[in-house]
C-alpha cells in the first residue's frame, strides 16, 4: 500500500501538472508549465479574438500599447491627406483669370458674328419678298408692289397686288414684321433704301424713318416698269438693305446688308459694306 500510495500521488502529480491553467473569463486555455503568467500585465477579460502564442508570437519589446498606436495612427494619417486635397485659392484665382482673358478676346469676335447672323437673315426676307412679288406679277397678269416702312420702331414689308390707277391706303396694305420670326428685338436692326418715292432712286441709303414707306413696283412681266429711275449715273439701281444701328442717325457701316435692282429687267443681287450699299 505504501509504494501504491507513492505511485498514485505521483500520476496526481503528473496529471495536475499536464492539466491547463484557465486565466479568469478566458476562452485560451494556456498550459501553467509552459507560460505562468502571475501578476499578468495584460489581462484580457472576455476576449472575442483566440490567438495562440504560438501563431503569433509578440516580440518582447512591444507591447499592447504599442500595437494600439501603430493600428490608429496610420488611419490618421490618410484622413489628413484626404481632407487637404481640393484646390487652393491661388489656383481658383488663376484659373479665373485665364476664363476672363480668354473672354475678352473671343467676345468682340463673337458680336461681330452674332451681328452678322442677324442683318443676313433680314436681308434675305428682303430678297424673298421681291422675288416673291416678282412671281405674282408674271403668274397673275398684274402689278405686284413691294412696300417697306418702320412702323413704331419695327421693322414691316408688304407684299400685294398693286393694278395700275389703283390707289391702296397705306395702313390697309398686309403688313409682316421682318424680325419677329427671327427672334432679333425690334430696336437691333434698321432698314436702309435709297428710295425718294414707288421706283425712284438717289444716290445714297438712308435709313427709313417712322412715317417713310418705300415701294418697288414690278410690271406684269416681273420686270421694272419703263419709267422707273434707277438714279443718277453710275447707276447705283434700287436699293433697300438692313444694318446694325450705332446710334439714333448713324449705322454700322461693316454691317450693311442689301438687295439691288441695277436693271429694268428686275435682276436682283446682294451686297454688304459700304461700297456695295451706298
């Protein structure tokens, strides 16, 4: 009994020995004989996370504190990088000041277009409204007249029949504005001739005014008649055009847009500028 005794209190020995030392509220059962942890700097109380020291072995000189900061301080970082990205105010002025420069450069160069554009299209409802009229006069048999006027400030051409010995009141005769289809303002463009009276020419434009009306009458030919004056030699024909005004009396003399009647035959052409609208 006596060395049974021994021999039992020997395997207890063994078998305490072997048996794992549990830490409180822990989920790693960790081996007294192989990590004793008395006074345990690092308790881990109900921890989610079983990591074996065996797997990841911690090197002596860190600690848990050491790991906490390297894992937030680089976050830290990047968040300052991301919050210093965007432009500064130097490049923003920059950048504002070549828009203004590239603006004065271009804008004078795009007025002069959009004007352009706006006498090109009065002109050719111009050109549309004698030729019109002189393919009524050919298919009906009669005279057809052409009238322009600027009623109240806007712009208005007539076309209709006009029999010889007829006289037609003005205000009855089928007016059209020459701009409102064209969305141009009634005050950004005016009407030139050369007219004195029905078919009678002088030598230079002049803008018509808010009581003139100036007619072209063609004959049943679609022809001038014979006694029309083309004006004095060189003949400068029938002319009625449009421009840009640049103040009450005076237009814009590289706008100038016009159709011309140089013959009795009722050849029309167009012309710009001073020198071809006179």
């Amino acid at each position: 009994m006596g060395e049974l005794g021994e021999l039992g209190e020997l395997r207890e020995l063994d078998r305490q020995r072997d048996t794992p030392y549990l830490l409180p509220n822990s989920q790693f059962p960790i081996p007294n004989s192989q990590f004793p942890i008395p006074n345990s700097q690092f308790p881990i109380p109900n921890s989610q996370f079983p990591i074996s020291n065996s797997q990841f072995p911690i090197p002596k000189h860190m600690n848990i504190l050491t790991i906490i900061k390297q894992s937030t301080l680089k976050p830290a970082r990047d968040s300052s990088t991301q919050s210093n990205s965007g432009f500064t105010l130097i490049e923003i002025l920059v950048v504002v000041i070549i828009i203004g420069v590239l603006a004065a450069i271009a804008a004078p160069s795009w007025l002069v277009f959009v004007n352009r554009q706006r006498v090109n299209k009065v002109n050719d409802i111009i050109l549309s409204s004698l030729q019109d009229a002189q393919r009524q006069a050919r298919k009906t048999k009669t005279n057809y007249s052409v009238s322009f006027r600027a009623n109240g400030g806007v712009s208005e051409v007539a076309t209709y029949q006009n029999p010889p010995g007829v006289t037609i009141p003005v205000d009855s005769l089928p007016w059209k504005s020459l701009t409102s289809d064209l969305d141009i303002n009634s005050n950004q463009v005016v009407l030139l001739s050369n007219l004195s009276g029905d078919n009678e020419a002088v030598a230079n434009s002049n803008t018509i005014g808010a009581n003139d009306v100036r007619t072209i009458t063609f004959n049943y030919l679609g022809a001038l008649p014979d006694d029309a004056d083309l004006g004095p030699d060189p003949s400068p024909g029938l002319i009625v055009g449009v421009a840009i005004p640049q103040d009450a009396n005076n237009v814009i003399a590289a706008t100038k847009r016009c159709v011309k009647l140089r013959t009795l035959i009722g050849g029309t052409q167009t012309g710009s500028g001073d020198t071809e609208c006179p």
